[in-house]
C-alpha cells in the first residue's frame, strides 16, 4: 500500500537564555524541553533542532547541555562575557538568524522559541523567501507583538510547556 501522506519536515531553533528569563519571569518555572519536543516534532520528521545558549562553564550547566543533546537538539554554545561596566554579553541573535535561513530551504515547518522582536523580520523573510510556515512559542505576555504577528502560528508557553514546581 503506497503512503500519500509524507510527514512534514521541521527546522527547531531555541533561544534558551530568552525562554529560560521568560518563564522564570512569567512562571517562577522552567521550560519542559521534553514536553517541547513532543509536541513540536508530533508527526513531523526533524530536519535540524539547535538549542542556543550561553556557556559560563559550570557543571550544572553542562549537564542540562546534555539533557538537550540527548532530547535531540545540537547545541551551540557562547561564551559568556562580562563587561568591565558590569554588564553582560551573551546574544545569539546573528546566529540564529543565520541557521534559519540555511536551513528552512530543506525544512516545510521553522519552530522558534523566543519571544525577542528582533526575530520578526527573520520570520517574515522565511515564510516569504523559503514558503515556509513559522510556529513561535513564547511566554504570551512576554513575546512582542511583532514577532506574534509575523508567525504563521503562535504557540503561547504554558503549564502544558513547563516543569512542575518542585516541592520543599
């Protein structure tokens, strides 16, 4: 029996220092990459997934980088630069921005995770330039509008999306 129906392909792209302030702020809880996943790649063949986060070297951090790469996400580290005035560098906006473009030729869905504005102009590229569509998941009230608006769908994060609280 031929199969007609060929599953989707889906390109993931997580920006985990924005979803990881998001929910902390939104929730006081952290992100369920696990329940993420499931329901981003459901009937969908994974063409990429790469989490983007910030390397400050510690082992806590090293075995959640773990967790990610055994979920089944690549995961790009930066390192993390603190400034002589206090402040901190740690943006993977550029990069991001690239690896969706290389990638969504090969893909029929871009998953992002972020709620940072600055993406909107990169979801509209990439839905016109590739015929894509573009699932954003984000903290609601902390998603900015523009980038909502550009999404062909956007999927606010919720108790379905986070980590239970731990009890003491």
């Amino acid at each position: 029996m031929e199969q007609d129906a060929r599953l989707e392909k889906v390109a993931i792209f997580v920006d985990v220092q924005n979803i990881y302030y998001t929910t902390k702020q939104a929730f006081g809880l952290h992100f369920d990459y696990n329940a993420f996943w499931a329901e981003a790649t459901a009937n969908r063949e994974v063409v990429k997934a790469i989490a983007y986060a910030i390397d400050r070297g510690d082992e806590k951090q090293r075995q959640f980088q773990n967790i990610l790469r055994a979920i089944g996400f690549d995961v790009k580290l930066k390192p993390f630069i603190q400034r002589s005035d206090g402040s901190a560098k740690g943006d993977w906006d550029v990069g991001i921005t690239l690896d969706v473009m290389e990638y969504a030729r090969d893909a029929d869905v871009i998953v992002l995770v972020s709620g940072d504005g600055d993406f909107d102009l990169l979801v509209q590229r990439a839905r016109q330039a590739f015929d894509v569509s573009v699932d954003v998941y984000g903290v609601a009230k902390l998603t900015a509008d523009a980038l909502v608006k550009s999404a062909s769908r956007f999927v606010p994060v919720d108790d379905k999306l986070l980590l239970p609280a731990k009890r003491r």
